[in-house]
C-alpha cells in the first residue's frame, strides 16, 4: 500500500489452512460477585501423534515439528454479525501432548465489559503453520486437542479457570472513616483533602471560583494475593492504593482579551479522586471494548 | 493533587506559558455573567455526577 511503484492489490482470504474450533464456556455464576478478575486461563488437552504419523511427517515434509496455535475472543453482534480479537498465540510442538495453558483474561474482561451475564463465552481457537508462507510443512494438521463433549465433561476436556480476588478481602472500602486516624492498618480508602484555591498567591484576582475544593486523596494499604498465578507477568508489582476514578474540576478564571477584562470558565482534568482502588503496578489493562 | 499541578494544568488549558499579571484595575470584584455562572454550575454538577469509565 502506498508504495509510488505498485497499485495497491487487495486480496481474498481462499485458502484456509488453519482448523479452528470453537469453545463455548458458560458464564453464568462463574465470576463472584463483588469480584476482581486477576488472571483467566484457557487448558486445552493436545493429543498424542500416533508414531506411525510423525514417522510419515518426517518423511514428506522435514520443515519443522511446530504448529501455531491461535486463541481469538469472538463476539455475535445483535446484528448477527461477528467480529474476533486477537487473545493469545503460541507455537507448540506435535511432539509433545498433555495440558497446554493460554493467557484468556483479555477475552473474560472483553465478555465482561458486555455485560451480559446469560451470554457464553466464545473462544475460537484454530492451528495454523507456525510461519505463514512456510514450504509445505503440513505439522499443523497433526495437531489436535481433545474437544468439548455434548454431553458432560470427558477426559481431556477444556477448561477455563477463573482466578479471581473477593474485593471485600483485597480491595479498598470506599471513603475512609473520618472517625478513625489513618494508621498502617488502614485499608484502603479514600480520604478528605481540601486545596486552598484562596491561599494560593498566584490565583489572587486571577481565580475566581472556587475559593477551594475537595480534592481527596488515597490511602491506606492494601492487602496482597496469596497465589501464584499460571502466567507470571514479569513487571507485576504490589497491589497499591491507587486513585482509579478521577473528575475534572470547573473554575471561573479572569482573563485579559483585547485589552478587556473577561470571566471564562474552563475545566482541569483528573482533579479530584473519584474512586480508590487496590491494583497492581505493571499489570496488563485490557483494551476498551469499542461499540 | 499539588498546588504545581493546579497550576500547571490552569495554564495549559489557557494556553499561557506564565500567570497574567494583573493590574489595579483588574482587582475589583467582576459581576459574573448569568449564562459563565450558568456553564460552571453544568459543568460542576456533570464533575460531581460524572464516573471516569476507569476500572
């Protein structure tokens, strides 16, 4: 595209070499209520080659023993429509069976920012060749893991684990109790400070509403998670005491125009806490579900 | 929140690289028009009713 030298081409998806099936997980009462999803992982059984078909794979086509395997959220518009995103991908070898784990949590957060409780989760996972374009390697189709039955859980079956925090244990609770001193013990929460807009030298004649705010602030502590989790994000930090809602604050300014004096009233973004949360440093936001 | 914040954030969203000085003149207490209180106090409830979509 773009290029001085060639019109742009576009092309047709033809030829499909990945398999793909797709995973249905029910969801209902499976996320606790007032619950904070840490980690979601997706196990899927990969069968075993029989030896007689790697033997044959060797023979025909020697290009690498590795297949990619690709997990993608799929979301049914009411349209009908659907559209998929991108969750995990990974090679593995047909050589190797037994459980293999894939990071899910953006896809659960993606079915969560639906809201949608009754709504299944729908997990497409399809094996590919590990580099598209690669000469004849077939080593993707000998990959094969054991399927959702019709009826009932079966050996080897997939499985989604939820690992979740109860936030009435690891969260923060709410404003803090004006009562009671902050001290190490304090949970987090979110604690009266008010800004002097008055006291503030350079605001005289300048500012002219507020005369001050509440801007509040967070703090306290916040209890840690005792598990240790499949996927190990390397930067993870400690679960802090955080100001996750923030609001803008209004004023009504003074301000010179064309020599005249004029009261305008701008906004400041991210001013005062709205809300305090417990969350770690370093570990992965989901992306926004866009309509 | 820091009183440089404060500052900071009121002159970018002025535009201004510096505080205005103000002359004598600029000292006497304005009248606020009707429809600049009327947009502060919209934009004060929106700021007291409005919830970021954070987490």
């Amino acid at each position: 595209r773009f290029s001085q030298n060639f019109r742009e081409v576009a092309g047709r998806f033809l030829v499909s070499e990945a398999s793909t099936r797709l995973l249905v997980f029910s969801m209902e009462q499976r996320l606790p209520p007032n619950s904070e999803l840490v980690q979601a992982v997706l196990r899927l059984f990969q069968e075993p080659v029989p030896e007689a078909a790697l033997r044959r794979h060797e023979l025909l086509s020697p290009h690498g023993d590795r297949a990619r395997v690709t997990v993608q959220w799929l979301q049914v518009r009411d349209d009908g429509s659907n559209r998929t995103f991108l969750i995990d991908s990974r090679p593995v070898s047909i050589r190797e069976s037994g459980w293999k784990a894939f990071d899910v949590t953006e896809a659960v957060n993606f079915w969560q920012q639906l809201s949608r409780p009754r709504e299944p989760l729908l997990l497409q996972v399809s094996v590919q060749r590990e580099h598209p374009g690669q000469p004849a390697s077939s080593a993707h189709r000998l990959v094969r893991f054991a399927s959702q039955g019709p009826s009932g859980p079966r050996q080897g079956e997939p499985q989604l684990e939820l690992h979740t925090l109860d936030l009435g244990e690891f969260g923060a609770q709410g404003n803090c109790d004006p009562e009671v001193p902050v001290s190490e013990g304090t949970r987090c929460c979110r604690q009266e400070m008010y800004i002097d807009l008055q006291g503030m030298k350079w605001a005289e004649n300048w500012v002219l509403e507020p005369p001050g705010f509440l801007a509040y602030e967070c703090v306290g502590t916040c209890q840690q998670p005792p598990e240790a989790l499949t996927f190990k994000w390397p930067l993870l930090g400690p679960r802090q005491c955080i100001a996750s809602e923030m609001t803008s604050l209004p004023m009504i300014v003074s301000v010179k125009e064309g020599g005249r004096r004029r009261l305008r009233v701008v906004s400041l973004p991210n001013m005062r806490v709205q809300k305090c949360s417990c969350a770690s440093d370093g570990a992965p936001v989901s992306r926004k579900l866009e309509p | 929140v820091t009183e440089e914040h404060i500052l900071s954030s009121l002159l970018q969203q002025l535009h201004l690289s510096e505080v205005p000085v103000l002359d004598e003149s600029d000292a006497e207490e304005p009248v606020t028009p009707a429809h600049v209180r009327a947009q502060y106090v919209a934009l004060l409830r929106r700021s007291h009713g409005a919830r970021s979509r954070g987490k």
